[in-house]
C-alpha cells in the first residue's frame, strides 16, 4: 500500500517554484545580464539621440536621473539603493554628458577628413607609442617597488608620499622638473657613450626628444601603476605564501607561482591606467617635448611629430574649434577602443598569462 502511494506521489507532476526575488532581478535570470545592460544602453543612447534631435540635450540629463532610480526601484534596492543610483548618476552624467557632446557635434566629413590627414595619424600614433613606453617602463620598476611596499618596512610613509607626489604636482611643474633633474646640467646631463662597432652614440637629452617625452609621461603615470600593485599584492592572503615556502619554494618560485598570478589583474589594470594617464599627459610633454623625432614604422623612416594633446592644442589655436574636435572625436575613439580591449582582457576568466 505505502508502495503504490509512493509510486503514485512520484507520477504526480510537480508544481513549478514560485519566482522569488524583485521584478528585474527575475528579468535578469531570463534574458541575462549581459543582454540586460545592453539594452539599458541602448535606450541611454537612443534617449540622448532624441534629445539632441529636438535641441534640448541638457534634457537628457534629467532622464538619466529619472531612469537609474527607476532601475533601482525595479531591481528592489529600496529607498537608499534608489538614492545613491540617482546620484551615482548625477556622477556619471557630468563625466560623460560632454564626451557625448564632443562626439555629436562633430561633422563626419570633417572627421574623415582630419583622419586622412599624415599628420594627424602620426600624432595618434606617436601618442599610442610614447605612453607605452611610459607604461612599460612604470610596470617594469613600479611593481618590485610595489612589492616592497605591500610587505612593509619603516619609512613606509615617506617612500608612499613620494610615489603619490605626482598627482599633486601641477602639469607644468612636472614638466620644469624633469628639465631641471635630467636636462642640461641636470644629474644626467654630461651622459654620453659610443659604441664603435655600430656606430652608435647615445647622448642623454631630455628636451625636445623621446626620452624627454617618455620621462615626462612616466613621471606623471607611475602612481597609478605602483598603486594598483601594491593593493593587488596586498590582496595576496599571506598564509598562501607562507605554505608555498614552507613546501619549499624560495622568494622568486612563491613570486612566480603564487603572489603573481593572484595579483597579475591588479598588475595589468595599473599598467592600463598608467598608459591612458600618458596619453592624457599635456603640460609636462609641451614643456619638455614639444616636437620630438621617432621612428615611424608605417613608413619607415623617422619623423618629427608632437603627442595628440599638444597637436589638439595647437590645432584649436591654429584652426579653431571645428579641426581640433574632429582631431579629440580621433584621439577620444582610439584611446576608449584601446582602452576597453585591455580591460576586457584583464577580467577574462583566463589565468596567469
């Protein structure tokens, strides 16, 4: 008897689960979020679109506001949650309102125009070259620094006062230090050495030249690299560190294999932000190098050109507004484009490159 009542039980279909959790939260399960925040996007862009249309963008603004606290109240964050989205977005409306402005005003054909132009794709290209040998050079000797700090060590203080000075110092100031450290009769100033065999000289100058500008852009940049080491190497729980040297390992196989591949986001992150900061760069590049020479690889040959910002610059100065926004509409494209792909790399699922 007790069999058949189980059996029959069995047969019995099952009633489906009752949807728990707010409204959007359940939308997000069905449709994903990746295809929610799409379209959130999208309808932002659209809302934007008609707005300019019609002449009102300012009016955009407000919609924004309105929507991120509608956002929350669907996703069911209460009263708070629904007050720092609206907020959070007053934030965001006012860092991308003139980005999109920039892009919308500008007239495509002057933007076709202006990326045909030699010179405009040589400063592009230069302002992708020089700050990537900023970045590399303030990963490659700000991460053992980083290291050093997230271990800790007396005078700690001073060193990271030290590191986080740049921020603080004016563009301009920057730029006059570097030419008074490293320039004629600077440390380095009288540095020079030949090599015979490849009839190679190098005389260590600052202004006017590559290295001037890459030290200028380093100088500004490598904050952000040591930073964002130091708190990914402090993330490392330390008890893992300590069981890979207590199984053997030294200080560089427990680098290797342990503290690197738990804090090589962090590392990477830091060596992206460190190059968008260099891209940025205007006052210490136009003071320490202004024009430089490089090697252009497209055409094979060195040239003369200056980085985008000191190019942008003199375009305003030179030819108004209309050139030098379809010049920043380039620069802005490249750097977002570039920017976004490194980002998307660094929080794949992939492990330890």
């Amino acid at each position: 008897m007790s069999t058949d009542t189980e059996t029959s039980r069995e047969s019995e279909p099952t009633s489906p689960k009752r949807a728990t959790g707010s409204p959007g939260e359940r939308l997000d399960g069905r449709i994903g979020i990746g295809t929610a925040v799409l379209a959130v996007v999208s309808v932002q862009l659209v809302a934007f679109a008609v707005a300019f249309a019609v002449g009102y963008p300012g009016a955009y603004a407000g919609f924004a506001v309105v929507s991120a606290g509608a956002i929350a109240a669907w996703r069911n964050r209460g009263a708070f949650g629904i007050l720092s989205a609206a907020l959070g977005t007053v934030l965001l409306v006012a860092l991308g309102l003139p980005l999109l402005m920039l892009v919308a005003r500008q007239r495509l054909g002057m933007v076709v125009e202006m990326a045909a132009d030699p010179a405009v794709q040589q400063a592009l290209y230069l302002s992708v070259y020089a700050p990537l040998l900023a970045a590399l050079a303030s990963v490659a000797l700000g991460v053992p620094l980083a290291l050093v700090l997230a271990r800790g060590f007396p005078g700690q203080e001073l060193v990271e006062s030290l590191v986080d000075l740049p921020l603080v110092v004016p563009h301009s100031v920057a730029g006059l230090a570097i030419l008074f450290g490293f320039g004629k009769g600077g440390a380095f100033g009288g540095v020079q050495f030949t090599i015979p065999v490849i009839d190679f000289t190098f005389k260590f100058t600052v202004l006017q030249t590559m290295l001037g500008m890459v030290l200028a852009m380093t100088f500004v940049s490598a904050p952000f690299a040591v930073n964002s080491a130091r708190e990914a190497f402090e993330s490392v729980p330390t008890r893992v560190e300590w069981a890979a040297r207590t199984l053997g390992a030294n200080r560089w196989e427990t680098f290797k294999r342990v503290t690197g591949p738990l804090a090589w986001r962090g590392v990477l992150t830091g060596g992206v932000l460190a190059w968008a900061r260099a891209v940025s760069e205007f006052g210490a590049v136009a003071i320490v190098a202004y024009s430089v020479e490089f090697f252009y690889l497209p055409e094979g040959e060195s040239l003369s050109a200056q980085h985008a910002p000191v190019f942008i610059y003199n375009t305003y100065l030179s030819a108004g507004l209309e050139e030098s926004g379809a010049v920043a509409t380039l620069l802005l494209a490249l750097s977002a484009v570039i920017f976004l792909l490194v980002r998307t790399a660094a929080y794949d699922d992939g492990g330890w490159p």
